[in-house]
C-alpha cells in the first residue's frame, strides 16, 4: 500500500471517527436526559456531586469506546468494499 492511500485511510477514518463521536456525545446526553430526567451534568464542575461526575465519565467512557470499535470496524469494512484491499489497520496485525 502507497503513501498516498495511507494518507486517504487517515482522513476518512478520522472524518468518520469524528462525526461518530459528535452523534455518540448526543445520543449519551439524550439517554442521561431520558433516564434521569434531568441535564447531564459537568464532571469538572466542583459543584457537580463526585458520584454524579463518576457515573457520568463511566456513561462517556462506555459510550466512546464501544463508538470507536463499532467505527473502525465499520470504515475498515467500507475500505475494503471500495478499494478491494484490507485497510492500513487491518493490514497492522495487532495482538495483544
């Protein structure tokens, strides 16, 4: 693989990762409003309640990361459908 489609690779996998973590910051804040009832709160808020603060960096945390595999997994596959070839990081072979 080329410099050049590397280079492709990172932008439309960051463009992807990017809108998918704007639409999984909306659909966390929607679910907190949803479930609670009330505003997510600000964890660096020092008002915020520490229990508050944890749950709602825990409720983020989950959201992001399972966003972030869902993605890759997603682009990985669209560049594999478009250009007919595995994408840089399916041709990384990470173990760990």
């Amino acid at each position: 693989m080329d410099i050049s489609q590397k280079i492709v690779w990172n932008v439309y996998s960051t463009g992807v990762t990017l809108i998918g973590g704007i639409v999984t910051k909306q659909l966390v804040d929607g679910a907190w409003t949803f479930v609670t009832g009330e505003e997510p709160p600000d964890p660096n808020d020092p008002s915020t309640p520490a229990e508050a603060a944890l749950v709602r960096v825990l409720v983020i945390a989950l959201g992001m990361g399972l966003t972030q595999v869902l993605i890759n997994r997603f682009a990985a596959r669209r560049w594999a459908a478009i250009t007919g070839e595995a994408s840089p990081v399916r041709a990384v072979n990470l173990r760990f």
